[in-house]
C-alpha cells in the first residue's frame, strides 16, 4: 500500500485505511525497538528539525528518538532559542529552515492551524506535534495503538476520555481516531470543561461519571490544565478531584479489564490517584514507549510519500 | 463649474421612491430638475444606457487608518477605494494612532481630508481618552472640530455608569454614539465565533452572549436617557431580537449589519484563512438568516462595511494572532446585490435604500438622496456585469478581502462627488 500524504496536519483528514497503514508501520517498528541494535537506516542523510515553540517534554523527545532511531539527523530548534523571540513571524523563520535544506519539520505551537499554515508555504513535510486546542495527532495515534494492543479491534468499544476535553487537542484526536475506528466514545466530566457541542464530532457528552464509566473498555484521563483555565471553568483543583477524580471506588465502575490511560503529564492525586496511575491496569508508560515506534511510522511514511495526488492534477 | 447630464439611466432615489428610466442633471454641484439650453450644451454628458444611477453610497463604518497607520490605508487610498466602490459618503472610525479623542487629531485628519480625499471622509471621535474606557474624552471639542458621531469601535465602553454619563453628555450636542457591543470579560483571547467550528478548530470562541448582554445594555440606557445609541456592526441573532422589540417600545437605537455577516458564517474558517477574521466573528447560518430578516423589516437600518484595512504581512500570520478585520468598500455593493437582491428577493430600491438614505439619516448627514438641491453624488452601476474582484488591484492600499479571486456580479461604473467624476479618474 502506497502512502500518499506528504504531511501529517489532523487525525480529522485521515481515513481508517491510513490510520491502520500508520498502526502496522509502527508495529514493525516496535520490533526493532526491542533489539540490542535499536536502529534502522530508513532515514539516513535526512534531516529532520523539531520546531517546538511550545514547551514539551514527551512528545519532544519522543520524536528526538524516533528520528535518531531511523538514522536521521535531527535539529532542535524551540522558542528561547529563536529568532521568533526577536519579532520573526513563522512564515520567515519556516523559509529559512527549509533553505537550509531540511527534509523534514515537526511542529508544536500554541496557534491551532499553524501545522497547516506551514504545509502551504512549504514544500518539505510538515509533521504537527501539537497545535493549541486543535489536534495532537501522533498522541491520538498512539493512544489508539495502545488500546488496539490491549483490546485488539476497537469496534464496539467504549473508551472514556475525562477531564479537560474543551483545551485539549489530545482528546479532538483521539476522537476523531476513535470514531474512525468504530469505537463509542464517551466525553465526561465538568459542563464548562466538556460543552454540548463536542456531540458534533461524534462523541457522547455526560457530565454523570457513573454511568460514563459503567463498563467502559478505556479511561483515558486528560491533565486539569488550571493554569489555563484560571479560576472560572471550575472553583478548585479540591472540587474538581473530589467530583471527577479517578480513585479506586470510581475505576471499580469500569469494565473489570479495562485500561486506564493518561497522556501526561500527570497531575497526581489530581485528576489520578496515584496508586492508579502507578496499578496494573496503568498503561501510561506503555503510552510512551509507543510514542516511539508510533513516530518513526508516521516519520518514515511522510519522508517517503507517493504524491499520486500530484500526477493526478497535472493531468 | 460644468454641469453634468446623465441619460437614460434607470434612476433608482429610495428617500423619493423614485425608480424610473429617465435623466439626471446637476449644475454647480447640486441636482437640479433641469438645465438650461446653454448648459446642456456644455456638460458633460454621460450615457448611463443599461446602467442604475442611484444615489452615492454612504458608508458610516470605515478605518482609513490616518493618522499613524498608514501602511494599511490613508485617506488618499482609502477615499478611492471608497470612490471604486461606489461610496460617495464614509464615515471613518477614530481608533487611529493616535486616537482620535482631541481637536487636533480631527484637525488633522479633517486637513488629510481636504487635501487629499476623493469622497466626503467624515470623523468620528472617541467616546474615551485613548479608547481606555476610563475617562470620557472632550466631547464637545470633538463635536465643534467636526466630529459626526463618538464611539470607541474596536473596543466598547465596558464601564454601565461610564456609558450612561457619555451618552447622556453627548445628548447635549445631539452626537449620536456607536457602539462596538462586545463584553470583553466574556471574550478574553477570542478569536472566532463560539460553537460547533470553535470546537473543531480548536480556536477560543467569542459567544454571541458576549455582544447580546451589551446591546440589551445599551437599550437599556438608550432608555433611560432618551439617548440615541447605534449598534455597530450586529452579528447575533439574539441582538437583532433585542433591538426589534426595543424599536417597537420606541427606544432610540439604531443598528447597522456589514456586508460579511449577511454573505458569509464560520463554516469559512475550515481553512484557518485570516481573510474570514474579524470582530466580531462570522457567526452560523441561523444568525446570517436573522441579520438579513432584520434589514427586511427594518430592525436593522443598514448596511455599513467596516473597512478594514490590514497589510499582507501582517494578516500573513497564524490565525491566534493576526488582526481583525476585512475590506469592504470595492466590494460591498455586489455582494449586497447578490446576497439581499438575488437570493434574498429584496427589491433593489429597498437594498440600495439601505445603502444611501438610511445610513445618512442614522447620522443626520445631507446625503443619500438625488433630490432637486442635494449634492450631486452619485453612484452609476451595471448590476448585471460579472467581474473578478482582485484585491490586489483594487484602490485600497491593503488587499485583505475574502472576495479576492472570486467572480462578483455588479458593478460599479462611474462615481460622482459634488458633479465631478471621482471614479473612474482620469490618468494624471
């Protein structure tokens, strides 16, 4: 199967086959993940740079290895460190990296639809890691690749995302994967955080954590970013805990094997006991990991695109 | 000066229900009901065969961006794009640089005016010192150096008592005051409509609520007062409602709705193009269709542009943090003509009302009509014609439209101020 994006933008665009093509490429990669020689040389005389202008730390480094993993040269190029500090506006500072002759740019930045600005100025892959409260695809990517290694298909399933759905890029495209995959999910937690308008991408809306809990396959719990929020989506970090809060009476609620997921950070003993985060039925470190192989697949695959698209339109 | 014959023209004057195939005259500037044997053998004659000849447009919502931003626009560019678009009348909004909150800055302006505008360029003046909400500015300074109305447009009075003692103050000189109705509490960070595309995007929304609770704010100290207050700009279905049965109790407001919220909603963002931001924020359908049943019955009285101007490289940037805003003058016309008149069925006595005689009135300017007397400005238009609108060729010195590359049907042939023709101008 040939694939055919020279950029990955959204979770949105991306149809099931894609989404499948990017879940077995990283399967394979996980293999070599595992070896005493943990590198391939798919990407050898690539360079790759990670313009995060937003901080990260796993999403970062995460592409750092992979990159390093398929032997291609990476760049690291953040906010403090940037001319964008000096007044430079994206569209000069994407133009000069791409004149030097990158092969490759992974986004973060806290503009939604900057991944997509830059795909249309240039001509290299734009891979995004993250834009504001838009998409985090390769997180979505990952995240459904996890659950697919612990559930096997997802039709049918139920995952519940709880938190902080309305900041969160994590949840879009999670959903956007999730439905594409034929699961039913379920958004839940305080009405300012999750809004009634979240239905229009497919989702449930429950603000009752009983019942959005009550035999679900997944929980994924999202960060309470109260530094973001200030003080009037809810009144404290206490109440929030104390309505929303996973602890051990609520996670007996779940399917008695399902998962429980966190794309980090945590804030423990906050939207997470701790003992919950850290029990058997956590796979937030097995999230990372797959971070991994999930990046080297999507990494791998925009690097090497079949633009049928471009023989189409100069017919 | 040479007398001016226009012929065979339909003539289109809503403030004289007149409309009509016929001729027009004006000498010394003025419309006249005929002229002299002499004087028709003198003027100059223009065959407006197949044309409308309604009055010059009147626009009270345009930036032209003088004094202190004049890479985007001046009065020079800006008056001639007003000029192309059929605009004979603007009224230019205050939030220069500096602000326009003293008699000096009007004095400026009114010389920039004088010295190189095509079209009549009207001031404003600010409803606060620096457009800061804290402190009223010299009102009746503003209003002797020739200020037509105050307002803070692209922010809005958040302060109730601040608002009522301004409108009440300016009651005194009878200067209307506008509104930008925005609740900035309820907007921190926005940069789009609030609702289904927000969520989508990932953009922080502006909810109609925001500029609901202002409007029904202002109908409430309008009121009070018996102060008139004019609504910029409405976007919200909820707003149109409050300023109809507000008008039905006789309260004294007025509202105006731009040319891009009856034409386009949200749905436009997909892309993330800055050419569809602006504030307030395209809003859905049903809001789009209650704007347009507002201008049908008269709720809202007309249409105003909200010109404004940004250069490429600044509008060139990701959405969270390019400005607001969006021509409108060159384009203005065809897409009232395409969005009221053709999918809409509005006569185009009642749309082109909406453009000259209404928005004059709103103001009590002398303007917006082709009676015997009037000044002679006038707006001569094929509405049939198909165009392709390139902003970057248009007379504004900024080519942020989201219309640019689009095919427009109606167009503008001939602008007349004071007799003279202004658009188009010959080659100097």
């Amino acid at each position: 199967m040939t694939w055919t994006r020279r950029h990955l933008i959204t979770i949105e665009e991306l149809s099931l086959r894609e989404i499948e093509q990017i879940h077995s490429t990283a399967s394979a990669f996980k293999k070599i993940l595992g070896r005493n020689v943990k590198k391939v040389p798919a990407l050898r005389g690539k360079t790759i740079v990670n313009l995060f202008l937003e901080p990260s730390t796993r999403t970062r480094l995460a592409f750092d290895m992979a990159a390093k993993r398929l032997s291609a040269d990476v760049i690291a190029f953040d906010a403090s460190s940037s001319s964008t500090q000096k007044g430079e506006t994206l569209r000069d500072t994407a133009e000069n990296i791409q004149a030097l002759n990158a092969d490759m740019i992974v986004i973060r930045h806290a503009a939604a639809g900057s991944p997509l600005y830059l795909s249309k100025i240039l001509d290299i892959p734009v891979i995004n890691a993250g834009d504001g409260a838009h998409e985090h695809p390769t997180q979505g990517l990952l995240d459904t690749f996890t659950m697919k290694e612990h559930l096997g298909s997802l039709k049918g399933r139920k995952v519940a995302i709880l938190g902080d759905i309305l900041f969160s890029r994590v949840a879009r495209s999670n959903i956007h994967a999730l439905t594409k995959m034929g699961a039913a999910v379920t958004l839940v937690g305080p009405s300012t955080l999750v809004p009634h308008g979240f239905t229009t991408l497919g989702a449930q809306v429950s603000h009752d954590l009983k019942s959005a809990l009550a035999d679900a396959d997944v929980v994924m719990l999202l960060r309470i970013q109260h530094e973001r929020q200030g003080h009037r989506h809810f009144p404290s970090l206490g109440e929030y805990t104390s309505m929303f809060g996973l602890n051990k009476t609520r996670a007996s609620w779940l399917n008695p094997h399902a998962i429980i997921m966190h794309p980090g950070p945590i804030n423990r003993g906050v939207e997470i006991d701790s003992e919950l985060a850290d029990g058997e039925r956590s796979v937030i470190l097995e999230q990372v990991t797959n971070g991994i192989a999930v990046r080297m697949a999507v990494l791998y695959l925009c690097a090497g695109y079949q633009p049928e698209n471009v023989i189409a339109s100069t017919q | 000066m040479p007398a001016l014959w226009i012929r065979n023209a339909r003539v289109i004057d809503p403030a004289s229900r007149r409309d009509s195939v016929g001729d027009l005259f004006a000498l010394d500037g003025k419309m006249v009901a005929r002229l002299s044997a002499a004087d028709r053998g003198r003027a100059r004659k223009i065959d407006a065969r197949g044309l409308v000849a309604s009055p010059g447009l009147v626009d009270i919502h345009v930036h032209f961006r003088e004094p202190g931003q004049t890479h985007k626009e001046t009065i020079a560019t800006g008056s001639r794009a007003a000029a192309a678009g059929g605009f004979t009348t603007v009224v230019c909004m205050p939030n220069t640089t500096p602000p326009a909150d003293n008699a000096g800055t009007i004095q400026f302006i009114l010389d920039a005016v004088r010295r190189d505008a095509v079209v009549k360029v009207l001031p404003t003046g600010c409803i606060t010192i620096g457009m800061k909400g804290d402190t009223l500015a010299p009102i009746g300074s503003l209003k002797r150096a020739g200020v037509v109305a105050i307002t803070d447009d692209g922010d809005c009075v958040q302060s109730n008592e601040l608002m009522r003692r301004a409108i009440e103050y300016a009651k005194m000189f009878d200067l209307p005051v506008m509104d930008h109705c925005q609740d900035q509490s309820m907007t921190e960070g926005a940069v789009m409509n609030e609702g289904d595309m927000s969520i989508r995007l990932g953009l922080r929304g502006w909810p109609n609520a925001a500029e609901d609770v202002i409007v029904s704010r202002n109908v409430i100290l309008s009121a009070y007062t018996g102060a008139h207050i004019h609504m910029q700009h409405i976007s919200s279905a909820l707003s149109v409602e409050i300023v109809r049965r507000a008008k039905a109790d006789g309260v004294r407001v007025t509202a105006e709705a731009t040319p891009h919220h009856i034409a386009l909603t949200d749905a436009a963002l997909a892309t993330y193009d800055t050419n569809f931001k602006m504030n307030p924020p395209l809003r859905t359908e049903a809001d789009r269709r209650a704007i347009i049943a507002g201008l049908r019955d008269g709720t809202l009285d007309c249409i105003a542009t909200d010109h404004a101007p940004h250069t490429d490289y600044e509008k060139d940037k990701e959405f969270d943090f390019a400005p607001n805003g969006i021509l409108g003058l060159e384009t203005a016309l065809a897409v009232v003509l395409d969005v009221l008149v053709r999918r809409n069925r509005f006569r185009l006595p009642h749309a082109l009302d909406l453009m000259t005689r209404r928005p004059a009135d709103i103001l009590g300017l002398p303007a917006g009509t082709l009676e015997v007397g009037a000044a002679a400005d006038i707006c001569l238009f094929d509405p049939d014609e198909a165009w392709t609108y390139n902003a970057k060729a248009g007379q504004s010195k900024s080519s942020n439209s989201p219309w640019s590359g689009r095919e427009l049907v109606g167009r503008v042939k001939t602008t007349i101020v004071d007799g003279r023709v202004v658009y188009p101008l010959a080659a100097s």
